[in-house]
C-alpha cells in the first residue's frame, strides 16, 4: 500500500521526536497505534459487510433459480400425472369394453327361416 523504506522510517521518527519532543512522544504513539488499529477494525469491518451482502444477494439469485426449476419441476410432474391419469382411464375403459362381452350372443332360428340375434 504505502512504499516506506526503513530510512524513511526513521527520518520521520526523529522529525516526531523533535517536534513532539521526548515527554509526550509514548502518549502520541500510543494514540496513534490506537487509532491505527482502530482504522483496521473499521476497514475490516466494511470489507465483511461487503462480503456479507454479496453472500445474501447471491443467495438470493439462487434461491430464485431452485425456486424456478422447482415450478417447472411442479408442472412437469403434473403433465405426467395427467398422462398417466389418461391412460389409465382409456386402459380402463379397454378393459370395460372387453368384459362386457361376458354375455354370450345366441342366434337363434326361429320358424320363420331367419336368424335373429338376441341377447340373454
């Protein structure tokens, strides 16, 4: 972030040591170190509300997308059902068709010479 040499390190210490002056240089430097690491803190604590945020959108956006496939996975199980649902009332309606037939057809001549058909 910053390009500072120890050189230029140490010219800044002895520039706070002549203008600050010997007595009040630790309190200076403990309130700087203070407010340094109370600046990280904060910086942290941006970068997380950040990340979190991203994270919830992002949930969001995935949320949507389970939700929508569940729809079409809703709607495709219904087409099914009612696929299946159909057929199984046309197979039942074969299979009415073929069990009324139980009762025989008798043909039967009468004096007449014809043949009627007639059911019992």
């Amino acid at each position: 972030m910053f390009d500072i040499s120890f050189p230029e390190l140490m010219v800044v210490m002895v520039v706070a040591l002549i203008v600050i002056g010997p007595e009040r240089l630790p309190k200076v430097a403990r309130t700087l170190g203070a407010l340094w690491g109370r600046g990280q803190r904060y910086v942290n604590g941006v970068k997380a509300d950040i990340e979190r945020d991203m994270a919830v959108e992002e949930f969001r956006q995935l949320q949507q997308k389970v939700l929508s496939e569940a729809g079409t996975l809703e709607q495709s199980i219904k087409q099914i059902t009612l696929t299946v649902d159909q057929q199984v009332q046309q197979i039942n309606e074969a299979v009415a068709k073929l069990s009324l037939p139980e009762k025989t057809t008798q043909l039967t001549v009468p004096n007449t010479g014809r043949l009627d058909a007639t059911r019992e």
